[in-house]
C-alpha cells in the first residue's frame, strides 16, 4: 500500500463504480483525494452515479481545488495502477 497520499483520476473511480467494486479502494489505502475537475466528470454521468456521489460524500475521500494536493509523495492512482492493485502485482 502507497504510504504516500493518494490522488485519483476520473477512470479508475468510474470503472470501479461501473462493476460495484469502490471497496476495493478502503481495503488498499487509507483515504484518497480526488482534484474538483475529476469530481465533476464523475458526477456528469449517469453509470455508478450513486455509488459515486455515496463515495465523493463520504469522509474517505477529499476533494481539492487542482493543485492543492501535489506534494514529491504524492501516488497518482489511475488505471494502470489500479489494475496493479486488483490482481496483487
């Protein structure tokens, strides 16, 4: 697991809520911050939507204004990562 703080794009979230799986982001970090843009196009859609708006609410994730989160420590989280993640590499 990152020990560094962890910033999300827009794909892994997305895809995560299309197939029922944002659990699988508590069980890998402690919590994550997702930049305002990234929380805007999650909430654009319709797929996952709930789960979606259920997570951006919830006290695991922070939204930042773009920028306010970068620090040498930070772990971007994207797809390619996530993947990584799931299936233990």
């Amino acid at each position: 697991m990152p020990s560094s703080e962890v910033v999300s794009d827009t794909s892994p979230l997305l895809n995560l809520a299309l197939v029922d799986r944002l659990g699988v982001l508590s069980e890998q970090f402690e919590s994550i911050t997702v930049p305002d843009a990234v929380r805007t196009e999650l909430l654009a859609g319709e797929d996952g939507a709930d789960r979606l708006e259920t997570l951006l609410e919830s006290d695991f994730v922070s939204v930042q204004p773009a920028g306010k989160y970068e620090t040498n420590s930070t772990y971007h989280l994207d797809c390619c990562k996530l993947i990584n993640i799931i299936i233990g590499i």
